[in-house]
C-alpha cells in the first residue's frame, strides 16, 4: 500500500491491518513522518517531531508482531500528543519560553497508557502557552494554521492535535479541554474532539490533582477511531485522586454496533451561552438536529441560558491558573498577555467571589442534571463563528455583540465544562466558504459511548472530506 494511502486510512483501519500483517508499523509510521515533513511547514501542527524515537518504536512493534506476541489495541498506530502532557525524552515546552528546552524525565500517565496499548508517539502539537487560549498561537513556535484555509486559526488549546488530525498528519491525538480546548479545535479543523468525564482518564503529573474542570481527552476524524483511543486512556489509577472506572467494557464495542439513532431522546438548544450564533452555522446545527430526527429519534428544539454561570466559570479558571502558576509568580512578567491577566485575576478573588462562584456552579448543574431527566442527550452549536484569521487572538464581536474578555465567545463550550460534563464536537457540515462546522453533544456524566454513538450517525450522514492538499 502507498505511503499517501495509509495516512488516509482510520485508525481502527490502520490496526486491523497491522494485526492481520497486511501493513508493518513502520511503513505507517514512515508514512505519517513524511506528511509531517510535507504539510507540517505550511500548518504548523508539530512543534515538536521526535522520528528518530517514533521509527524505534515502530521497529519495536514489527517484531512483536512477527513474533506472534500479544499486541495491544492501538498497536503500531501512530499518536500524536499535546505538548502540555509530559513526555519522557521528548522535548515538553508547554508553549512557553520558560520550558523552550525542557525533556521530562517520565511520561504522563495518559501516555504511559497509550504506549502500553502499542501505539507509536509521533511527536508534540501546539498549544498556546499552557493553554491558556482558543488560538494556538505562542512565542516558541509561532501560530497553528487551519488545513482547511491556512489563514485561519485552528483553534486552542488544542488547536495543534486538531490540525494534524484534519491534516492526514496523524489518525489519533491525545488533548485536553478546561473551557473547550479539546471541542472548538475539533470544530474549526473538522475533527472529533471528546471532552470526558472527570477522572475517567486518570491526571499525573498534574499540579492540582483534585481539579475537576481541566480534562484529558481523545481527539480522531471519526467516532470509532475517539472511541478506541478512548478505551486505551480510561481506567483507574493510584496516581490520580479523582480516578474512577468506566462503567463500560469498551466504549470502542458499543460505537462499533450503534446502528440507529432510534429511540434517543434529544434536545436541540441553539445559543446556550445568549452570546448569539452565526446563523449559517446555526443552520447547518439545526440541519443535522433534524437529520437525527428523520432517522428515528426524538428531537425537541428547545432554549436553553447558561450565561449566568459566565462569571463563575471566569471566577474558576483564574482561581485554578493562580495555583497552576504559584510557583512561577516571580516570572510572571515573561509569560503571555492572556495567561498572566489570568493568573493576576486569580490572586484578585476574595472568599467571597468563589463562594458565590461554587453556589452558581450548582446552580448550573442542577439545571443540566434537570435536562437529562427528558433527555438522553443536548445538541448544541459548538463554536458560534466560523474560523478567524489567525493573527487574531480571538473574534472581538460576535452576532454584534461585544466579547468582554478573550474567553467569552467559547461560552458555548465552557458553560458545559462549568459543570464538569462530558461533550464532544463532530463535524455536521461546511460553510459556504467551505469551512468546518461542530455540533456538540452534551450528555451526563459517564455517557461517553453514547455521546461517541450519537457522533457516529451525525458523521454519517455529513461526511465533510478531507482540507485542501492534505488528502
């Protein structure tokens, strides 16, 4: 098989035809290094490519499977991951000049996990400085472009993960998501991001093990291939205080066999944060709403208003940013703009603000939990604007209204994250312009293959193709 065809493939694809010897884990590996090395200039995906460790590896592999040894369910498939996750031996700089030269030592348990299951790390994404962004864009690296029109922005935080997927760089990419980091990437680059359950995917090293809004996720081009990664990340671990089992096998088994959408009880809500909505992406949400319906479910258009946890989210994420960087303060000068007014934020709140801050949070979770009483599932537009250029640091105003701060117009996604909820955003169409559109699928806590199943019959019916000059 060529080299060019093999990036193309899936990776459940890519698996099976490792398994079965019909492709060697170094050919794959070969082949995803030599995109890298064709599109990577023009999009900016890696900051970091370790080939000379991957090609080890993928060698490693081979003879495993010569030799008839047990293989693991991600063996020989390469794995891209974000560069705030600590790998052993590859240089880790968490976007910031700080860490410019800085190689961990160990891996991150997540990745420890994924090498455990065979799968061969290719390198690093871009992120903005420890994430604190939905532009990746940083000092170190520069910015991330969109593959489907490179003067755009990919998003953030993981806004290199996306891009490398939606790019035929890599099949499957590790993130994160605190406000959205894993599913507005995923919506501007045309991918699958999955924002899990909190301690379904076990943390460590992590500076605030106890966080339950910051996340690690799965990120691939379709719901099978999230759900597989999925299955290699989840279970518990004596390294993260907040890890708990999957009340699932694998959540690979119950995509794979979702066959109908029949019997889902969905609610389509157009503008939960009441920050306004692009209209053409607001239709094409409507669209695969209805589409779902047609196939057999149950779809109510309903309004649904969060905004009035937006304060108490912002209130949060700069509590949590001042303990991530406590022990940076000193240095607080020499970071960017957005993460140090973060972290200044955070240090300005009183006892009383995060009272109010944790009171409203309940508030907001008691009114999703009220939803997953009627249903099973909230389908909402992802991102409200289409990509921006990608010099921007993010869209000032949206639908007329005025942004306040950097963060507000994710609204859409961190109101979900507010409340600690897993969501993912899949594909549901192009703009006219032919750019991605999300859809994203909130459910309660542990419905991961059930969000992954609902994403399933979305992609179907929307296959959106593949970015200009990556396919």
């Amino acid at each position: 098989m060529a080299k060019g065809e093999l990036t193309r493939l899936s990776a459940v694809e890519l698996a099976r035809l490792i398994r079965t010897k019909k492709a060697s884990p170094v050919e794959v590996t070969e082949a995803h290094l030599a995109a890298i090395g064709k599109v990577n200039p023009a999009v900016n995906a890696f900051c970091t490519v370790a080939a000379e460790k991957a090609l080890a590896w993928a060698r490693e592999a081979e003879r495993a499977v010569k030799k008839r040894a047990k293989l693991g369910t991600l063996h020989g498939v390469p794995v891209a991951i974000k560069d705030l996750t600590v790998t052993a031996g590859i240089r880790t700089t968490f976007g910031s000049t700080l860490y410019r030269d800085h190689v961990p030592t160990e891996d991150a348990e997540v990745v420890r996990r994924l090498k455990a299951a065979g799968a061969i790390v290719l390198g690093k994404t871009n992120t903005p400085e420890f994430g604190a962004g939905a532009n990746t864009v940083n000092k170190v690296f520069g910015a991330t472009r969109n593959p489907w029109n490179t003067a755009l922005s990919a998003s953030g935080s993981t806004g290199g993960g996306a891009a490398a997927l939606a790019a035929r760089m890599a099949p499957l990419a590790e993130g994160s998501d605190f406000g959205g980091s894993l599913r507005t990437p995923a919506a501007f680059c045309g991918v699958i991001g999955l924002r899990t359950s909190a301690g379904l995917v076990p943390k460590h090293p992590a500076t605030l093990p106890w966080h339950d809004q910051s996340v690690a996720g799965p990120m691939a081009r379709s719901a099978e291939d999230c759900a597989l990664l999925l299955d290699a990340m989840i279970g518990l671990s004596p390294l993260s205080p907040l890890s708990c089992a999957a009340p699932w096998r694998s959540a690979r088994e119950v995509v794979a066999k979702a066959r109908s959408p029949r019997g889902l009880r969905l609610a389509y809500a157009p503008d939960i944060a009441g920050i306004g909505v692009n209209g053409e992406i607001e239709q094409i949400c409507r669209t695969a709403a209805h589409d779902l319906r047609d196939a057999g479910a149950s779809v109510d258009e309903i309004e649904i208003n969060m905004s009035d946890g937006r304060d108490a989210f912002i209130a949060l994420r700069a509590e949590a940013m001042a303990g991530n960087h406590l022990q940076r303060l000193e240095r607080i000068g020499e970071l960017d703009d957005n993460l140090a007014g973060n972290i200044r934020a955070g240090f300005a709140l009183t006892v009383t603000d995060l009272a109010r801050a944790e009171h409203k949070r309940a508030e907001i979770w008691h009114r999703w939990r009220g939803l997953f009483e009627k249903y099973d599932l909230v389908l909402t537009p992802t991102a409200p604007v289409p990509p921006f250029p990608v010099e921007k640091n993010y869209p000032e105003v949206v639908e007329g209204r005025k942004m306040r701060m950097y963060m507000d117009w994710i609204g859409p996604t961190f109101l979900v994250s507010l409340a600690a909820l897993p969501a993912a955003s899949v594909p549901a169409g192009l703009t006219s312009a032919k750019l991605p559109v999300g859809l994203q699928i909130v459910g309660p806590r542990f419905s991961e293959p059930l969000i992954l199943s609902a994403a399933k019959f979305v992609e179907d019916v929307h296959p959106i193709g593949v970015p200009p000059n990556c396919g």
